[in-house]
C-alpha cells in the first residue's frame, strides 16, 4: 500500500509540474515524454486510477482504425483516455494518461516495440493483437523477434485479462494457445480467399516444424484458414467470424458478425477486407468490455476513417482520397481495395524516410504496385525518395510520359489535383511522414482538421 | 542473347526487393536487346549452376535462412565450379553469409555455407543498420560508387588476401570496423546492400550483365543508357549515407 500511495503522489506532483509545462509548450506527447523520463513508473498509477480499466491494441497493420472503431462503438459507454493523434509509443500513452483525468476507460493504441513495456505498467484488462507483418526491419528487427517480445509480455499477463487474437495470423494466434480468457477471431468466407499468397508473404511456414502451410483460403497477406500438411498445425476454432461478405466497392463492407452472443448484420462504411479484420477485432474487444451486439453494430455503422486511411477530403470542386501505405502488407491491400472498387486515373504517390516511415526505402520493390500501374494515366511520385519510387515504377514498366517526378509534396499535390478534372478524385498515397505533411498542407487550406481535433 | 539466370530460394529468401534486383537485369538486358530467362531453384531442385550466365540469392530473416542452408551448403562445390568458370553471381544480405564458409551464432552454433567466398560471419551483439555508400572496385582498374542500406547483426571477417566488394566511404560494411564491405571472386559480388540495390546502381547492374553475357558466349560492351533517374536515386541515396550512414 505504502509503495503504491508514493507513486501515486510522485505522479500526482508531476502531473502539477507536467501541466504547467505543458501550458508554455504544447505537442501530442511532450508531457508524455517528460513524465515517461521522470518517473515512468507513475504510468502504472496513472493507469489504475481508471475505474474500467485499460483496453490495449497492437497490430502491424490496422492499430489505428481498429482503436478508432473501438471508440465509436465504446464512446456511448464510456468516457475515453484515447491516443487518438496516433502517439503509440510509451511517451503518447504517458500523455493520453496524464490528460484525461476523468475518464472510465484507456483505450490505447500501443505500437508493437512498446507493447510489452506499456502491457507490463497498464495491466490492461483487454490485449487485443491484430497481425504481424514485415514492417520497418530497420526499426523493428525482424518478425520473429517482435514475436518473441509478444510472447513473453502475453505470459506476464494476469489470468484474469481477455487476449483477444487473429486466428487466422499463425503467430498471433498461437500467442492465446492455452490461456482461459481468450478471443480468437477470423474472416469465413472462401469466395473472398486470394488464388495464391501475394509476393513477399510472411509466415509462410509452419510455425512449429517449419514445412510450408496449406491455405484453404488466404485472404489478406499470409492471413487466412491455414493447416500444415506435416504436423497438424491449424488454424484455431474461431470465437468470432465475419462470413457472408460483401464487399461494395470503394463504399462499404457488410457482413455477418458471428459471435457468442449471437450473429448480426454489420454495414461497416468502409471498404477492404482488411477493414473486415479491423472490424473483427473491435468487436471482440468490445465485447470483451461489456460492450451489446446493439452498440457493436451501431458503432461499426457510423464509423468514418481515421486520419489518412481511407480519408475522403473534399478540395473545392475537386476530391482527395487519402490511403496512408507503410509497409508490404498494408501497401498491397490499399491497392487492392482500390483495383477492386475503382483506381483513380491520377495519382499522388509520396515516400519519405524518416524514422517514423523507416529509413530504408526498399520494401516499396515487396509492394504489388502493378495493378496501379495497369490502370492509372497519371502518376505523380513525390516526397524525399521520389525518384526510388519513379525506378519502382520505370522498371515496372510504366510509361516515362505518364510519370512525374516532383519531390516538394505541396508542388506535387497542387500538379496532381490540377490533373484530375472538376468534380474528379485524385488519389494519394503517401508513407506515415508524408501523409502528415499533406494533411498539413489540407489543414492550412481549410479543407480538413487537424487530426488532435477530431471527435470520437 | 538469352542469358540464363537461376533465382536461388525465392520462396523463401525475398525480403526486400529481390525481385526488384531481378526486374533490373530483366529491363537493363531488354533495352540492349538481349532476353533473361530466369529459373526458380527452391531446395531439393536439381541444379547445375555452371549451366547459368547468372546466379543470384537474395536475403531472408533468420528462420527462412536456417531452413535453406542444408540445402545451399551441399550444393557449394557445384558454385564454386560455376564461379571458377566464369558465371556470374550476385548475392545479397543473408544470401552473402550463406555463401561463405559458415555462420557462428551467438550460442557458439555453427551454420555451414557454400563455400564460394573466403570468410566467415559471426553474429554481433548490436545490428549494423543503416545507409551506406561505397567505392567499388570490379577489377581492371573499373570502380565506381554503391550506394545502399545495411541491416545485419552478422560480422563478416574475410580470409587475409581477399579481395572485398568495396571500400566504405559511410556506413559499417562487413564488419563494423575493417572498412571495407563484401566479397568478390572472379564475377561474383557478395554483398551486405540488401533491397533495391541494382536500380540506383546501373554501373554494378551493367557489370554484372556483361560478365553474364560473356558467359553466355556474347560481347560483354553495353551500350550506356540515359539513367537520369537512377542517377537522381543514387546521388540522394549517398547523400543519406554521408549524413546518416553508421559509424
């Protein structure tokens, strides 16, 4: 008791020193960043104090809608600690904990290198973990190791906590092997499986004796209704299922939400099959905090894209349609969503490599780029690496004449949009960096806000 | 002409863009009129590789190199024949370590390699990760600059009285403190710059193309290219290593 009630004043004191700090400076994680230097310890107090709990999300790939979903359907119940400006690191969980005084619940995106440290100081009632793809070597380290991390801070975990995991990722799913509380969640649905595993896929391997996996339907990635041949290994008995699918286009989703506490209809405006996992994952976080099928089904309904993910931004008589592209796996799913509702005839492609895009460059040569390539007149590429992507796409096979290559991202926005005709949609995909400065430059326009303003 | 290239492990060893090396050859060969016919070698294939103008092994995570090493080690003297007789090879990142005599593991583990260059790797406790740039020496008093990214927790110590890929101008190379980065024998360059390696390098594509095309039985002389973009691509790449590169 005496060591808890210390940390608690120690953070209590910060919090005092932090706020007034925070009123000559400003930013999403200074605070955060201070107090994580300080004292991190007093995150773990800072996190007990929330009466319902902490509720945390990890994934490669989809951490950031799938928290944003989670908002919409809990909003009604709950009084949020969100990290909703994106800050994932332990620093941005300091902050969203430090500000949000009188909240019921954290609802925290956590980035997959912090997890096992800020899993380690919230205690989180609910873990939700997405999926495990190649991303950023440079950053992470490879796939296995981030795996490795994973397993340790999910055996840390108290008993009582709810895992919930994608069945159909074999790493993630084998991390729920042999715990009580645990949600395993997958897509149903092999009409939608891909006729083979993209280029580049990971976990292609058993994760147990290592001979190749037999898929009875991929469908995202190496995701999918997996067996191996040699040992057995299979894709888990799944808690929740999306089936009966229906992808419509550029607009929606809708499919069968089939859980234990019954089976609805679900109409998520958003299109991709990834988004299905995205949903997938919400839902059984939600349900794992009291959440009814009723606000699941209301929540996912109303759902709008987050920041750069999908992200329609209306530019006078024209249109922007955003899909922010970070690694392989979310690159080549954004493109297909495109090919299959429709590819704009204009496009804005940006790479930038700082450390938050990933400095090494080359996993834009494991993206599937070609189906774009097929199909769009005009391709602007842009941002600080802009002529990588310019060969991507020159040895790719593209036309010279169909490319620009115009580095300055406001330069190249205004050429793409000045390409598109009135009441025509520029597509644009840029990595993380890029999309923050593009948004930045709509923002100074007034044509969107600032992603911190946004409501839940 | 049609030069012959195998494709060592694609299945298993593809990470970053090997495919994107291979798409280079393929157009590079094309605008000189000359075709590529490239052959997938998984483990268990039959393979004569001194059948091939060109060999290359692209780069893996650790679990995907483990299960293709057996297969590579036993295939070492049927390499090092294909070297001795001119074919030329490019292996990248993992594919370099593999092809060398072993790979000791931070558990005292032994890994056995192919053979074809003169070293070894031991792994390193910290990852050399980072943009690099080199001065690369191809023999015949040819050289030029390489520039590309490292990420490695291997240490390659190259035998005394070989000859490396190229002299580090930013970044670890082989080691971290030798100063020099990869291996070459004959027209086989090993290498730790892994991903899109060979688009903003042209000069290293082109060589490596005319040793295949000798092979093959033609003239090795290509023709140059414009190269505006890889020129662009290159220079900012070195730029990056100058500023950030390791060390």
């Amino acid at each position: 008791m005496g060591v808890r009630l210390a940390t608690e004043t120690s953070a209590a004191r910060l919090v005092g020193r932090l706020s007034r700090a925070v009123g000559r400076g400003g930013g999403t994680t200074l605070p955060g960043k201070l107090l994580w230097k300080v004292d991190p310890g007093a995150i773990d107090a800072l996190a007990a104090r929330l009466p319902a709990g902490v509720a945390v999300v990890s994934a490669t790939n989809g951490k950031t809608t799938t928290s944003a979903m989670l908002a919409r359907i809990l909003g009604p119940r709950y009084r949020l600690a969100w990290n909703n400006s994106g800050a994932n690191l332990a620093s941005g969980v300091a902050s969203t904990l430090l500000s949000a005084t009188d909240a019921d619940l954290g609802l925290l995106e956590v980035d997959e290198f912090a997890l096992p440290e800020v899993m380690r100081r919230v205690r989180p009632r609910v873990v939700s973990l997405g999926n495990l793809f190649r991303d950023q070597l440079d950053r992470y380290g490879e796939l296995e190791h981030i795996a490795d991390r994973w397993r340790v801070a999910v055996a840390a975990l108290p008993h009582a906590s709810m895992l919930v995991v994608n069945a159909d990722d074999p790493l993630v799913a084998e991390l729920a092997e042999g715990r009580p509380q645990a949600l395993r969640f997958g897509v149903d649905d092999p009409r939608l499986a891909r006729p083979t595993l993209q280029h580049a896929a990971d976990s292609k391997y058993c994760i147990r004796c290592g001979g190749p996996y037999v898929y009875v339907a991929a469908y995202v990635g190496h995701l999918g209704d997996y067996r191996c041949p040699a040992c057995g290994h299979a894709r888990p008995e799944l808690d929740l299922a999306a089936r009966s699918i229906d992808l419509q286009a550029l607009d929606a989703s809708v499919f069968d939400l089939v859980t234990p506490a019954g089976t609805v209809r679900v109409r998520l405006p958003l299109p991709g099959l990834y988004n299905v996992y995205n949903a997938l994952a919400a839902a059984a976080t939600a349900l794992a905090l009291d959440a009814s099928l009723d606000e699941i089904v209301t929540g996912l309904g109303t759902f709008t894209a987050a920041f750069g993910r999908f992200e329609r931004i209306d530019a006078g008589d024209r249109r922007i349609l955003m899909l922010l592209i970070k690694n392989p796996a979310g690159a080549n799913e954004a493109i297909r969503t495109l090919e299959e509702g429709r590819v704009p005839a204009t496009l804005v492609i940006a790479l930038n490599d700082r450390i938050a895009d990933g400095r090494d460059v080359s996993w834009i040569w494991d993206v599937d780029f070609e189906p774009l390539l097929e199909q769009a007149e005009r391709i602007v590429v842009s941002g600080e690496r802009a002529a990588e992507l310019a060969l991507r796409f020159t040895y790719a096979g593209y036309p010279a004449s169909q490319l620009e290559v115009i580095p300055d991202l406001r330069e190249a926005l205004d050429r793409g949009l000045a390409l598109v005709p009135t009441g025509g949609e520029l597509g644009v995909l840029p990595t993380y960096t890029a999309m923050l400065e593009l948004r930045q430059i709509a923002v100074g326009r007034g044509l969107v806000r600032p992603f911190w303003e946004e409501a839940p | 002409m049609r030069i012959r290239v195998a494709h060592l492990y694609p299945d298993y060893l593809n990470i970053y863009a090997d495919r994107g090396n291979i798409a280079v050859f393929a157009r590079r060969a094309a605008l000189r009129g000359h075709s590529l016919e490239v052959t997938a070698v998984e483990p268990g294939a039959a393979l004569e590789p001194w059948a091939f103008d060109l060999v290359y092994i692209g780069g893996g995570q650790d679990r995907e190199q483990a299960l293709v090493a057996p297969d590579l080690a036993q295939r070492g003297n049927d390499l090092r024949r294909a070297v001795e007789t001119g074919t030329a090879l490019l292996a990248v990142c993992g594919g370099y370590q593999l092809l060398g005599r072993g790979y000791r593991g931070r558990d005292g583990s032994w890994m056995p390699g192919a053979g074809v260059f003169p070293l070894e790797t031991v792994a390193g406790e910290k990852r050399l990760i980072g943009d690099v740039l080199l001065e690369a020496d191809l023999g015949d008093g040819v050289s030029t600059t390489v520039a590309g990214f490292e990420n490695h927790a291997g240490r390659t110590l190259l035998d005394s009285g070989a000859t490396p890929f190229g002299k580090v101008l930013a970044g670890h190379g082989n080691d971290g403190t030798s100063g020099f980065e990869g291996c070459r024998v004959a027209a086989a360059i090993g290498t730790y710059l892994h991903g899109p390696l060979l688009p903003r390098n042209p000069a290293l594509a082109d060589w490596l193309l005319a040793r295949a095309l000798e092979h093959a039985g033609g003239e090795g002389d290509l023709e140059p290219l414009g190269d505006e973009l890889e020129r662009l691509a290159h220079a900012v790449s070195a730029g990056r290593a100058r500023s950030r590169g390791g060390r």
